[in-house]
C-alpha cells in the first residue's frame, strides 16, 4: 500500500515535469552554456552590425583566393579582343597537353568530338546542332578565343568558368590547339627547355663579380 502511494506520488511528479513543456516555446535548458555559445553566431540576430546580422557580404572589390579576375567582357567587342590578345599564360608540355586532354574528354568531346572535328556524339545523335570542326577557316579560332568562349560560353554552348579553375582552362586551350593542329596537319606546339631565363641569370652573375673585382683593386 505504500509503495503504491509512493509510485503515485512520483507519477504525478513525473507528470507535472512533462507537462510544464511548451511545444511553442524553447524547452528548458538545464545547461545553457552548452547550447548558447559567447561568440556571436554566423547568422544570429545581433542589433550591432549592419544589417542585424554577423555575416556580411565581402568589401566591395574583394577576389576570392585562388581566383583572377577577368578583364575581358561578356560582348562582341571582348571576344574580339580576347581573340586578338589574350595569350596562354603556361608552357606548352607533355604534362599540360594529358592534362587538357583529360579534362577535355570529360567536358567537350562530348560535342566536339575526340578529333575536335565537331562530331561528337550528341551530334551524331542530332541532339545538339552548329558545332564546328577547330579547323574551321570562317572562325579561325586562337588561343584567347578558345579561353574566352570557355569562360563565358557562346550562343549554344555554355560557360566552363565553374567547373574548370583558370589553369584547367588553359591546358584545355592548349589541347584544343592541339586537336586544331592535328586537324590542320601541322605540329602541335611542344615548348622545350631552353628559356630565356637562364641566360638572364648568368649575366647577372657575370655583373656582380666584375663589381667585385672592381671593389678589390681599390
Ligand atoms: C553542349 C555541346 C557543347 C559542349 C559540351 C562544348 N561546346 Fe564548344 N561549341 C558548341 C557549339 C554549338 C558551338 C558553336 C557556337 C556558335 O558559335 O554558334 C561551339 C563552339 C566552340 C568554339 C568556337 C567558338 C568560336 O570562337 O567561334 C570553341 C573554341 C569551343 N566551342 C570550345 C569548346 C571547349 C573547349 C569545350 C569544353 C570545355 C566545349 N567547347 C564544350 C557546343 C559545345
């Protein structure tokens, strides 16, 4: 008999404790340090920064790491420049040209075709229709062509500019002049080892010990 009163009591506590729960309003927190952290939460509402909130857009003219602007425009009048000037900024290697090769297969080839004779197979399948051999004369395409349609896209095909970082996208360009010069018959540029570079810093040896021995006889 006590033990059932016992139980009861504890039952009516127990249930008193449940139901002071609120589905509307936060539970309890026993340890509050646990959930409420003293720095100030990404997205919290806070009265002290602009706009009510810790997040923030970037400075104005901010560049994320590991990104280069592009300074050619989204028109007619950047493609043409871009044609004309825009050069591939790596060495044309072994080592660059599988690379392209690679990523070419993945992104292009798939309209282009292995050859980049516009015979891919979306186009054999007439899923996709006006893509041009790289050999073709009226576009006679460069270097810089090829990087900007890649990094904005051009009527029909789309933009690259998020799948490929700007490296990618210039070992794709130097496959593409590849592919053109294979289709061409002409030799792919391969650069070789010989750079200017190396001459530049022997002369610049030569220089510093003239000026030694120029301080010695003194
Ligand atoms: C969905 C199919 C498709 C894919 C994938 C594709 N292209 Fe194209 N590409 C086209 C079409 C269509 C054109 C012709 C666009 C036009 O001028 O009307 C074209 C045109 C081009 C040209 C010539 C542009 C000029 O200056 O006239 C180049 C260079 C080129 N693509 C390179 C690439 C590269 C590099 C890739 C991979 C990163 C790629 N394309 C992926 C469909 C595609």
């Amino acid at each position: 008999m006590k033990n059932t009163i016992k139980i009861l009591a504890a039952a009516v506590v127990m249930i008193c404790v449940v139901s002071c729960k609120k589905d509307s309003k936060p539970n309890y927190q026993f340890m509050p340090n646990m959930y409420e952290p003293l720095s100030y939460e990404t997205y919290g509402d806070y009265g002290i920064f602009p706009g009510g909130q810790e997040a923030m857009l970037p400075a104005e003219g901010s560049i994320p790491r590991g990104w280069m602007p592009y300074d050619f425009k989204n028109s007619q009048e950047g493609y043409l420049l871009a044609k004309d000037t825009l050069k591939n900024p790596i060495r044309y290697t072994k080592e660059n040209e599988d690379a392209g090769k690679e990523l070419y297969d993945i992104y292009c080839a798939i309209c282009h075709g292995g050859k980049g004779d516009g015979k891919g197979p979306l186009v054999q399948r007439e899923k996709i229709l006006g893509v041009p051999s790289y050999d073709d004369i009226g576009r006679a395409i460069t270097e810089g062509s090829i990087y900007h349609v890649m990094y904005y896209g051009i009527n029909s095909m789309g933009s690259y500019a998020s799948q490929t970082n700007e490296h990618e996208r210039w070992q794709i360009v130097q496959y593409v002049q590849k592919l053109k010069a294979d289709l061409e018959g002409k030799t792919p540029r391969i650069d070789t080892d010989a750079t200017p570079t190396v001459v530049e810093a022997k002369v610049e040896e030569e220089h510093h010990e003239s000026t030694e021995d120029h301080s010695n006889a003194h």
